[in-house]
C-alpha cells in the first residue's frame, strides 16, 4: 500500500477559540489520528517550531509533538510525540525566554519547573516516560499548557502584556466571527 503525504496544517493564532478548550482525551488510535499526528509533525518542522500541540491547528485534543534540539543539533530531526500526557515531579525554577507559534513575533520570559517528569503515549499508542529537564522539560510544560487552553502569556506579569497588547490585538483581529483564527 501507498503511504500517504503528509499535509501541512494551517496554525490558529491568539484570539482563536480553540486554543482556548481544554482538549479532549485520545481513546482510539484510529488511522485518522496516526495521520493527524504526521501532519502535526511536518507543520511543526515546516514552522521551524520546537513543539506543536493539536489545538494549535484547530484540533482540540490531548496531542502535542516536541523537538527542542533539532536546531542545535544540524537540524537532526528527532520528533516526540505525546498523546494523553500526565505532567508530575516538578522541581525547581528557571526563567527563560518563550515563543510560540501561535503568538508570533512575541517572546517573553516565562518561569518553568527546571525539570518535570511526563507520561504518556506515542504515536503507536505505547506507554513512554521520560524524565526531562532544560529545554526539554521547558518544551513539555508548555505544549502540555495548550491542551488545557492556556498560553505562556498568561504567565507574564501585568506589566509586560501591557507592552505587548497592540501585538496580541493585531492577532486577535484576524479572528472570524465563529472564532476561528487560521492565518
Ligand atoms: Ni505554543
């Protein structure tokens, strides 16, 4: 059989209501979600992004897809793929400058947990656990935050969103009137 191509997705922006869901569990690894899951993969690559998480391309479900090193490391691809996600073992501290590919053009400093441990499934709908810290463990807390609908932006003082509030407006006012945001 043929194996099909994956397809680029459209990413939503801020201002678009499903970034905002809390996203559904996975309970079937059907085929459609095995092809939803490479197409995640290639818009996050195509994005040049170093995650990518379903709601951020209009599917609210508890997917999300993390590569933090592939820049560094000449560009070797090595994608994660996490399905269902359980975040627990948080500890320590560290603030670091965050974007998103939903929020383009704006980086702020976030505090993370400097390491977390994540459970899981992957794209074979197999157990995995890894325990992560730096980046890594940066990635994770973020991409598993769009799955409950917030964004790092939410996690910045009042102070610095006052200076990024025509940013965040400009993204805002390309949202449809069904609240849709696809750019
Ligand atoms: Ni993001």
């Amino acid at each position: 059989m043929k194996k099909r191509q994956p397809n680029s997705l459209a990413i939503r922006f801020y201002g678009d209501k499903t970034l905002r869901k809390e996203a559904a569990a996975v309970t079937e690894f059907t085929d459609e979600i095995k092809d939803f899951i490479d197409d995640l993969v290639v818009t996050m690559y195509e994005k040049d992004g170093v995650g990518l998480a379903a709601p951020q391309v209009g599917r609210s479900l508890r997917i999300f897809v993390v590569d933090p090193f592939w820049f560094k490391e000449d560009h070797i691809k090595n994608p994660l793929v996490l399905v269902n996600p359980k975040l627990y073992g948080f500890l320590g501290e560290v603030e670091l400058e965050e974007g998103c590919l939903s929020l383009s053009e704006i980086y702020e400093t976030v505090p993370r947990a400097e390491k977390v441990i994540v459970e899981g499934m992957n794209e074979k709908g197999e157990k995995v656990k890894y325990e992560a810290e730096g980046l890594f463990a940066r990635a994770l807390q973020h991409e598993y935050d769009h799955l409950d609908g917030i964004l790092f932006v939410d996690k910045i003082s009042k102070l610095k969103r006052i200076f990024i509030k025509k940013k965040l407006t400009e993204l805002k006012s390309t949202t449809d009137k069904d609240g849709n945001n696809v750019g």
